[in-house]
C-alpha cells in the first residue's frame, strides 16, 4: 500500500472488499470446511496456522475478489490487494498458505449473476489446485495455469478434465521461454470465448522470489499486464503469491501494464 499510494505515474481508486453472502462460499465449499475454519484452535497444516481471526481475514479476501467482479462487470479493472492468497484451498481443505478458493468463488458468483463463460488464468509460481479442484467440470469456467514443476503442490503436469489447462515449467525456465508459455496458456484460455477473465496474479515466479526458482524480472510481469490489456475482455486480478521484498514494485509493474495504451 505505501508503494502505491506514494507513487504517481497510475492514478488509482481505492476500495473496500464487498460483503460475502453465504451462498457465495457454499458454491465452492463443504459446510464442514466452512465450519472448521470459522471455528479454528489449531494448525490447519504446516503452512497454514489456525491464527486468531484468520476466518474474518479469509473472509475480506473473498469480499476483495467480489469487489474487484463488480468493478469489471462495470467497465472497469480491478486488483484486489488483500492476503491470504487462495488459490490452493480445496472444496474441503485449507492448505499452502490458502483458506478459501478466493478465485473459484468469484469465477461461481460471475456465473451466477449472468456470466456465460468465465476464464481463470493463474501465473502464480505455483499450480492452482484448489481452483482446478473447484472449477474442473463446471459448466461455462475454463482454469489455465503455468507454473514450476517440479513445485509445491506437485500436481498440474497435465490437463484435467475438458476445462482445466495445466502449462508446467522446468526450474531456472529460460525468460523468453517463460514468456512464450503465458502467451500460449493465455491464448488457449481466449479461444474459449470468456466474456469475463479472472487472473489469480501471484508473483513468485520472480527471478529473487525466496521460495521458487525461476527468473521472471518486473518488466516481464508489465509484459503480462499489457498482453492481458490487449486483449480486450472484461478482467479483475486477485493476489496469490509473491515473497520477495521487491513485491510492491512487481505489482506496480503489472498493474502499468495493465493501465497502459
């Protein structure tokens, strides 16, 4: 936040996360999950602490993403600044850092509100299995994700389903590589005709990240952020990952890129 408040090349409008109806949640997740993390007293895994609140922090992350779909539906573009990420939560599950499918629940409540086709495309370092696990097979949603393999959570070496594209990189991928697989994962998730897409933005994939191994640098992520631009359709970003001290300045980056014309 103080990066992007003190900076003055983007003019950018705040705005507070939306309220979350149950029915949201539920569209993705058990009752049982629901309730288990409303009501934590312990470590949900090794990566993810029961920290006192954490059911209302999980919860602003979806208000966040809700938010950033009622701005799109409106003609604008959105990213939602808000932690934890959520993009490795399951159905049933809290795991890597992740509570709730933040994405997957606003991709459902875009279908829900008139959405015919909505598409996800997750260039977190790493892969989105608990999107693919809540969108593979959902009629009119399509998941694209590139990503380290081999990489926590170890899965996403291949496609599943008929709507969930899986783009797996080697460690240390070249740059113009790496770039050329977004391109290919973005453009296959285009041809589905989406007239909506939801980015999980996550930053890791950074070449000084602490906990990946690959070599994007903050002008291949305002790369991304123009080739998304160009494209035309309907879009809103939610923050997944990204560990490096150098965060803020990746995320400036993508959201010039973004802005630009």
């Amino acid at each position: 936040m103080e990066k992007l408040k003190g900076q003055d090349s983007l003019k950018l409008d705040w705005a507070a996360p939306a309220k979350v109806e149950p029915e949201c949640l539920l569209r993705a997740h058990t009752v049982g999950h629901l309730r288990q993390l409303a009501e934590a007293s312990g470590d949900f895994d090794g990566d993810t602490p029961g920290h006192p609140g954490i059911w209302d922090h999980a919860l602003r992350g979806v208000g966040g993403a809700l938010k950033a779909l009622e701005i799109a539906r409106h003609g604008g573009s959105a990213f939602s600044l808000l932690r934890p990420p959520g993009h490795h939560a399951t159905r049933s599950r809290a795991m890597g850092f992740c509570y709730l499918s933040t994405v997957a629940i606003a991709a459902l409540e875009a279908r829900a509100g008139g959405s015919q086709r909505v598409a996800v495309f997750d260039f977190d370092v790493h892969h989105g299995n608990g999107t693919e696990a809540v969108l593979m097979g959902q009629e009119g949603t399509f998941f694209a994700s590139v990503h380290q393999h081999p990489c926590y959570p170890g899965s996403g070496t291949a496609d599943v389903g008929a709507n969930c594209f899986n783009y797996p990189v080697a460690p240390s991928f070249p740059r113009l590589d790496y770039r050329k697989t977004l391109s290919r994962a973005l453009e296959r998730l285009l041809a589905q005709k989406p007239d909506l897409l939801i980015v999980s933005a996550g930053f890791d994939a950074y070449a000084r990240d602490p906990i990946a191994h690959e070599t994007l640098e903050a002008e291949d992520f305002q790369w991304l952020g123009e080739e998304i631009r160009k494209r035309g359709v309907p879009v809103f970003s939610v923050l997944e990952g990204g560990y490096s001290d150098d965060l803020p300045s990746l995320v400036l980056a993508y959201l010039g890129g973004l802005a630009s014309r």
